[in-house]
C-alpha cells in the first residue's frame, strides 16, 4: 500500500482543521476519507484517489496555500506548529512555519 502523497496530507490536514467551521469543508473530509477507504480495500485505483484529491487541492486554492492556510490555523490555534517528520509535506509546513513565526 502507497503511503498518501504529500498533496493527500496537506488536503486531509487542512479538512481536519476546518471541518467544524465549514460544512463545505466537512463534506469533502468525509468523501476524501471514503474514498481513501476505498483504494485500501481495493475499490478504487490508486490513480483515481489522486485525482480526486487533485481536484479537491485546485478548487481549495493548490497545495501552496493550502499547506499555508493549515500551518497558520495550526498557529494561531496552537502558538506553535508541532508537526515534524523528514517528508515533504512535512518540511513545506516547518518552512512556512518558521516564515510566519519570524513575522510575528
């Protein structure tokens, strides 16, 4: 099984932190986890998986400003951003971390 992709993380991320705010948010969370559930137990191509997260990242801006809006709602919920790891989505968010902390 394929691990998410980094554009896989930054959307889920970004539903998570928005779902209670967003019902538009809510909805896609839920059919973007159903549709992970599906490509695990083999339902759905992997292919098509990313493309519907494609799709879900365009309509929310792209990955850059979705990364950007998760780092700062992380931010000001938080005072810091915890999330580490050696991956891509990972050092994208600590970089735009580290930006918006310096601005502060």
């Amino acid at each position: 099984m394929k691990k998410p992709s980094p554009e896989a993380k930054a959307l889920s991320l970004f539903l998570m932190a928005y779902k209670k705010e967003d019902p538009v948010c809510k909805d896609k969370s839920r059919r973007i986890n159903k549709q992970w559930e599906l490509v695990k137990s083999g339902g759905l191509s992997h292919e098509d998986y990313v493309k519907e997260v494609e799709d879900m990242l365009t309509s929310l801006g792209g990955y850059s400003e979705v990364l950007e809006k998760t780092v700062q709602f992380y931010i000001e919920k938080t005072g810091e951003w915890k999330l580490e790891g050696d991956d891509k989505y990972c050092m994208d968010a600590k970089e735009v971390a580290n930006k918006i902390l310096k601005q502060k």
